[in-house]
C-alpha cells in the first residue's frame, strides 16, 4: 500500500492537502521537485524536501522507478506532510473507502450481467427489492469496514510488516511458495472467525445481517455488518506479519479476495468441485446456516465436520429450478431459520403476496 499511497498522493492527495492544510511560509519556490524523472533526480529530492524523507520518500523513489513519476509541486506545500501519521491513516482510510466501493460495483455489476442466472428471481425466498437492499447494506458497511482496515494499512506503509519488495528478498522457491500458503493459512482462519460467528451469543449481533439473504446475488458479497466484514477481512491483513508477502501480491490479493468473495455469491454452480469452495457450497450456507464456513476451500469444514456437498440438482438447469428441488430446499430452510433464528419476520420474500395460479 505504500506505492498506492505515494501514487495516490502525486495524483491527487498532494493537492488536497496543501489546499485544506498550506503550509505557513508560501514563499517557497513550488518547483523544488524537478520534472525529470530518473533516480538520481528522485534521491535529490531527500534534500530538497525532508517533509518526505524516511518511508513515504522510499516510496516515492520506487515510484519513479515504476512508471517515471515524481512528486510534484504540491508535495511540500502542506502543513501536513506525507510521512505525517494521521494524515497517512486518514489517506488510507479514504483510499480503502473509495477504491473498496468502486472494486465492489465493478466487480459485482460484471458479475450480475454476465455470470449471475437471472432464473434466482423465481426461487420462493427472493427478497422483495433485494438488489436494493443488498447495496445499501454494503454502503453502510463500506465507511466501517475501511476504519477498521486503514490501521493494517498504516502499519505496512510504516514498515512494521514483513512485506518485501522482489523476489530476491526472499529467495525464488519461497516467492511461489507464498501463494498457496496465504490460501491455507487466510482460509484456515476464516474458517475459524465464520464458524465462531454463527455461535448464538454472537450470530443475532453481527453475522445475522449477512444471513437475510437466503438466496444471494452477486450484490449480497459485502452485505455485512461491518465488524462482520471487517472480521473475516483480519487473516489477509494478519498474514504480512507472521509470513514475509511480496509487496505487489498483498495489493492483488486485496483485489483478489473482495472478487472471490462475490463469485461464491453469483448463483452460478460451474463445477461441482469437492476441494473448491465455489457459489454452489455457499448457496448451501447461505441456505442451511451452519455448514460450509470456509472460503476457498472445502478442507477445514471437512476437518470440522460441518461440510455438506451441493445438491446435485443445482447443476442441471432442467432440475435447478424444478418445484420438486425448490421445496426440498425451502422446507429445510424454514427448519433450519426456526432452530437459527427462531423468527423469520425481518424478511419480505418477494413471491409472498404474487397471487396462487389456480389449479
């Protein structure tokens, strides 16, 4: 996050604060930083503007390195410079907001076009308006989730993580060895935060937002309660400092996991996969509660012993939707909201009030 930062900072975020917070001497000259792009240019720059020396110039040097841009004219006119901390956390919390809700739309409104089967409209335990209702949860939960995050952020800009910068860090076999490991250990412990969730002393307080949605579509993927969200974010940022993470990765895998966490809600059963925890074992938690906790793997619900294999008629198009499979699943649903839940009432399906077709 610390190129997002300074990126974000040369684009935008340089400006912005010199024009909310300038600094008090406005005689300075604004083109102390130099248009010419190279490293040597970039290493004057610590003696030119110590306001952004330390890791914020780190930055800023791997930032011209990357696609030839150096901080510019409105770097050093804030009273709040860039290596300020509380200028930093407010930065990020802005960045994860925006960026977050933007990764959201884009992800979630491709995914509804293109992946989504329309054919969830008919299913009996539809919400009424739920489309609407799952994108205003997710706005309210957006700004929550993002303060809660922005602290992780902050300490990786700050260097208090075991992020690296190339695979020369940390040597070749490792470098691919991280992928698979940040899978195993993230969905280990989602697997762990998710189930404890679903404990009744918990469920009615923050994981129960989550479950009005019976049916998801792909809208419903940061439908949460904040802390809810924010909870079963913690492994990704835990991983960075416990494991050494390759920089560049941690940001595709923020990118990474807010896509994978609208795919399990597409309704869109590709492949009935035992290892892959895909849309069709999430329609099963989704719809039965207490099975299938894990996030990218079936692994640690088959450890714990609350896995439960999709239903087989969700694969076929001529039985994913047949009266017969459909009444199977809402007679076990009600079954299981009643021992969950105990009352159903905060939910308006949207096929209640449609009049019966007459025999």
């Amino acid at each position: 996050m610390d190129i997002v930062l300074s990126l974000s900072d040369t684009l935008f975020l340089d400006r912005f604060y010199a024009s909310v917070l300038p600094v008090n001497n406005l005689s300075a000259s604004p083109d102390v930083f130099a248009a010419n792009a190279n490293l040597t240019a970039a290493v004057k720059i610590s003696k030119l503007a110590p306001s952004i020396a330390g890791s914020a110039f780190e930055s800023a040097v791997q930032l011209t390195n990357l696609v030839g841009i150096l901080p510019g004219k409105y770097a050093e006119l804030s009273s709040l410079p860039r290596d300020n901390v509380y200028r930093q956390f407010f930065s990020l919390f802005l960045l994860t907001w925006v960026f977050g809700c933007l990764l959201y739309f884009v992800s979630s409104t491709l995914s509804y076009i293109f992946v989504f089967d329309k054919d969830t409209f008919k299913h009996p335990k539809f919400l009424k308006n739920q489309i609407r209702q799952e994108i205003w949860v997710s706005m309210k939960a957006h700004p929550g989730m993002s303060l809660l995050t922005a602290p992780f952020f902050l300490a990786e800009v700050r260097g208090h993580t075991l992020l690296f910068d190339s695979a020369n860090d940390c040597g070749r076999v490792y470098f691919y060895l991280q992928f698979p490991l940040f899978i195993i250990f993230t969905d280990a412990i989602i697997y762990l935060i998710h189930r404890g969730l679903h404990h009744p002393s918990i469920y009615k307080f923050l994981h129960k937002a989550h479950h009005k949605w019976i049916m998801p579509s792909p809208y419903a993927s940061h439908a949460f309660h904040p802390v809810d969200g924010w909870a079963q974010s913690l492994p990704y940022h835990i991983f960075p400092f416990i494991f050494p993470l390759w920089k560049y990765a941690y940001v595709g895998l923020f990118v990474f996991v807010n896509i994978w966490t609208v795919m399990i809600h597409d309704g869109e059963y590709v492949a009935n996969s035992p290892i892959i925890n895909g849309a069709a074992c999430h329609t099963m938690h989704h719809l039965y509660f207490n099975y299938n906790y894990g996030q990218f793997t079936t692994l640690w619900d088959r450890l714990g012993g609350s896995y439960r294999p999709p239903n087989l008629e969700l694969f076929y198009k001529e039985t994913k939707m047949s009266k017969a499979e459909l009444d199977k699943q809402v007679k076990e649903m009600e079954k299981m909201v009643k021992e969950v839940e105990g009352d159903d009432s905060f939910r308006e399906y949207r096929h209640e009030d449609e009049p019966k077709k007459s025999k």
